[in-house]
C-alpha cells in the first residue's frame, strides 16, 4: 500500500467500527482505490523515498519532459558521459516544492547544449519519483470515500442515498453527505490529470 488512506481514516469518516477479522480485505480494497486513482490520473501520488534511474529520449532541443519527481540526483547525457552539475540545469516548475500544494518537477532545462536525440532512451535521470513525499489531503480524501463506499455497498447498508460503479467496484453512500463527497471526487481527479503531448 502506498498510504493513500488507512482504515482508521475509513472507521472515522464512516463512522463505525470494522472488525479486525476484515483488515486483510480492507488493505486490498484500499490498494485497489490508489491503483484506480493513479491509473486515472496518470500520476503516482506518493514519491520513491529511494533514488532510481530512468531513461528518456532527448530531442535536440534545451528541455527534457520527464515523469513527476520530488527530486533529481543526477542527469547523464549517455550512458559513458560525466553526470551533470546542477549548475547546467533548472528544474520546472521552479517553485515546485515550495507551494502550499506541492508539485512535482516534469522538466529539466539545459542553461547551455541540447539533450542528444541519439541513441535514443540515452538521456539517464537518477530521481525520486512521485508526485509528492506526502500524498495531498484531497487525494487522501478521494481513497477515503471510495474504500468507505465499498465498504457499504458491501454491508448492504441499510437507507443508502445512491450507488454507482466505479472500476471493478460498485459503492454505495448511505447520506447526502457521503454522495456529495462521491461527486466530488470526479473534479478532484481531474484537477490532477496528467497531460501527455
């Protein structure tokens, strides 16, 4: 599990307590919610704690689209070339990880050179990948809804407001409240959606 939500989260936000004989099927409808929002986002909320090295293709130009990360540890223009210094290079957004909501840098700008078009995947970035070190309280939220939505639809709760489908799940809320938070979750999604061009 990523860490997306916990079921003292869940207990609280239901208000009920969930016998501990469950847990082991709350982690697995916990690890489904963070697989549907990644997948929907196109994002991994919760950052690497370690550094790992991808691979991009350059395109002769100064800037380099990479994947989320929190942060960079080394930039090689080949395989047998000298890592960069980080004098050579910004990272954008710039003010990144200084917002109130943090964002993750998805951009590497040479101050001088291009990153090599060939060979291609020959441009290696040693990072912590991720979105965030912390996973945003709105995206703690929306797991938190979702699991609690299961979790209903599986009690077959009794005065439920709604149900939808949502992946491989169907959730039900038992008060307006509860589906007004469902409905939100949609417009929470989409204000992190990943943008490929």
């Amino acid at each position: 599990m990523k860490g997306y939500t916990t079921k003292e989260k869940i207990v609280n936000y239901l208000m009920v307590n969930i016998d501990s004989s469950f847990d082991d099927q709350v982690e697995d409808w916990i690890m489904e919610s963070e697989e549907y929002i990644d997948h929907v986002t196109d994002r991994n909320f919760k950052a690497d704690s370690v550094v790992s090295q991808r691979r991009y293709d350059g395109d002769n130009t100064q800037k380099l689209l990479i994947d989320d990360c929190v942060s960079i540890s080394e930039i090689k223009l080949s395989a047998d070339s000298e890592a960069l210094d980080s004098d050579n290079y910004f990272l954008y957004p710039q003010n990144a990880q200084l917002l109130s909501r943090k964002k993750p840098y998805t951009m590497i700008k040479l101050l001088a050179g291009v990153f090599p078009k060939y060979p291609p995947a020959g441009i290696y970035v040693k990072a912590k990948w991720g979105y965030s070190a912390e996973v945003p309280a709105d995206i703690q939220n929306v797991a938190t809804v979702l699991v609690a939505g299961i979790i209903n639809f599986s009690w077959n709760s009794e005065g439920e407001v709604q149900s939808e489908t949502v992946g491989r799940y169907t959730v039900t809320y038992k008060t307006k409240k509860e589906w007004q938070d469902f409905e939100r979750i949609e417009t929470i999604l989409k204000s992190y959606l990943k943008y490929s061009f």
